[in-house]
C-alpha cells in the first residue's frame, strides 16, 4: 500500500482483488492510520462489507449543506451570490441525486444558459457547480465529479461600461431620498474611490481617516489592505452623513444594507435618469475609465487605486489613455535612433 500527495490532499494506493483503489484522506497521519484500518478489514474478510456506494442524496438537500459550509467558509458576499445562483441550479438539478447527475446533464444545462447569458456569467456559475461536486467528492459523498471534464466557456470579453461626468452628475441629482437618502453619498463614494460595492457597504468609520484623507480597506477581494486617498468631495460626503453606529451606510436597524434594496434604489435613480445598460459595478469602471482619460494619470497609479494585484486587469482602461500608446510607440523611436540601421550591411539568412 503506498501513500502520496497530490496539491495539498492525501492519498493511499492499494490494489485489492485484482482491482487498483484510491482514497483521499485528510493527511500523511491520517493515511497511516487508514491502511492499518484496511490491512485489518482485508485479513479479516471485511473490506468488501463496508466499502458500499455513497448514500444518494438529492441536488436541493446537498445545496443546503453546502451552503452551510460556504457560510462559514466564505464571504459575506460570496455567499449571498452562492444563494442566488443555487436558485439557477435548482431549477435544473432539483429533483435528481447527486448520484444521477452525469457529465452529458452538465453540458446541457451549459448550453442553455448560454442562450440568455454572457459566456463570463455561466462560467462563474459553473465554477460553484464544479466546486460543489468536489466538496462532495471530498466529503465521500461523491466516488467521481461528474463536472470536472466540463470546460468554461473560452473567448470571455470583458464589459467596460462607463459613465462621462455629465452623465455621473444625473445621476446623482436623481438619487433623491432613495435608499432613506443614503444612495448619493453611496454613489458619491463609488465613483470618486473606485471601491467595490461590498467594500462600501461593509465600510466602519473606524477605517475613515479624515486627519491623513485615507480610507483603509481590509477585507479585500484580494485579501491585502488598501489605503485609498479622499479627494474633497468623498469628505464632505461622508462628513455630512449621520453616525447612526460603527457603519459609515446602514440600514434603519443599523446593521450593513443588503444587496436588494441598493439594486432597486439604484435602477430607479438610473430610470430616472436615461442610463440603460448599467450596473452598480460600473461606477468602479467609471472611476477608473475617467481618471485613465486625463493626462498625466499612469495605468500603474489607477492599478494600485483599483487594488488590481497586476497590470493585466488594469490594461481593460489602457485604450482610453491619450498618451499610453503613444508612449509605448515612441520607445521605438529612441532604439532606433540610438542605433540607426546601416545601409551597406547586409544579413544573410541560412537556408
């Protein structure tokens, strides 16, 4: 019987009747002990007793679990998003076990999302479906992850979708007392910050540093405090908004606003307003989209704004830049004429 690693599981091999068994145990400890356990049950004539199938288990009763184990495993956000699309995947997957559901079932539930969705939204779906299959394959409630093979979809286009100043300021003159008048200094914040909206909702006065003109943020996406400079406007606006407890936004029992309301107030002020096509998300690109527009802004700047780990994320905005390209192309320009090309010097290619 051996035992190996693979990433950061553990496993034990044995072959038993002619037949090649794996298991995933919990560490190399926990894999002594297991083939102790199996030599004793292979001796004893009792291997093949309790080495029985995994109880089926309906999809809607295994989504409850998981969720209670992404409640406590997850963020707050995270898992209120797990929750809506659990919703999705029960109108499919409901009534059939775990058990029943096969690779073919995944790929046909893939192909009819896709009919109403972008090809980035099904794939984040799938992503918690694949995800799910393999806690249950952890958990020994699975022998296989019938999602594994199932690919996400390729050639994702990333949306930028923002708003001019014009625009911004429409808006805000028609959040109104929407949201009991806390969705323009919400908005306010978003666009002159860049802040995610759970980053803004989640906001305590204790990481608003009005002395030094910083927020500081430090439950992150990625998991890594950022301090992000106020300008003027996001302190007056916050200053003019009532201390009603630790939040800097909450709801009228004082706890963080939930995601509903925000979506409603913030497509009524959009209705009202003539903005089509826009998301609360956007106003982060509108943040970023607006500064990139002005000169002298570099993309490494609007990068450690955004919290990006790298400038892949931040080159979405690069277009925008009335200098990144020419800068680029004028690096040409400096190599050539440090080293003019000679006329009289021919290159000869080998066949």
């Amino acid at each position: 019987m051996a035992i190996y690693q693979r990433g950061k599981n553990w496993y034990i091999d044995f072959t038993f009747h002619h037949k090649r068994i794996r298991e995933m145990v919990g560490s190399r400890k926990d894999a002594k002990k297991i083939i102790a356990k199996r030599k004793t049950e292979i001796v004893e004539n009792k291997f093949l007793d309790i080495r029985k199938d995994p109880e089926p288990v309906k999809f809607y009763d295994f989504a409850k679990e998981y969720l209670q184990w992404a409640k406590s495993n997850k963020k707050p956000s995270t898992y209120t998003r797990d929750i809506y699309i659990m919703r999705m995947f029960d109108k499919e997957f409901k009534e059939k076990t775990i058990q029943e559901i096969t690779t073919w079932q995944i790929e046909k539930w893939k192909s009819k999302r896709k009919e109403g969705l972008q090809a980035g939204s099904v794939n984040r779906e799938l992503a918690l479906l694949k995800h799910m299959f393999s806690m249950a394959l952890k958990w020994r409630r699975l022998k296989e992850n019938p999602a594994k093979d199932v690919k996400q979809f390729k050639g994702e286009t990333r949306r930028v979708r923002f708003l001019m100043p014009d625009e911004i300021q429409r808006l805000l003159s028609n959040c109104g007392d929407l949201l009991e008048g806390l969705l323009k200094p919400i908005v306010t914040v978003a666009v002159h910050t860049g802040m995610r909206k759970g980053e803004i909702l989640s906001l305590q006065w204790a990481q608003v540093n009005f002395e030094q003109g910083i927020i500081s943020l430090f439950d992150t996406k990625n998991h890594e405090r950022r301090d992000i400079p106020m300008n003027e406007t996001v302190k007056a606006t916050l200053r003019a908004v009532e201390r009603k407890g630790d939040l800097v936004f909450p709801n009228r029992s004082g706890r963080q606003i939930d995601g509903v309301p925000l979506y409603f107030a913030f497509h009524e002020a959009l209705a009202k307003s003539g903005i089509t096509d826009f998301r609360f998300h956007d106003l982060r690109h509108t943040f970023a989209s607006n500064l990139v527009m002005q000169e002298g802004v570099e993309l490494n700047d609007v990068r450690e704004l955004l919290g990006h780990k790298n400038m892949a994320m931040t080159l979405r905005y690069a277009h925008l830049s009335p200098r990144h390209k020419t800068r680029i192309i004028n690096i040409l320009d400096r190599v050539m004429s440090q080293n003019p090309p000679q006329a009289d010097k021919v290159v000869q290619l080998r066949p």
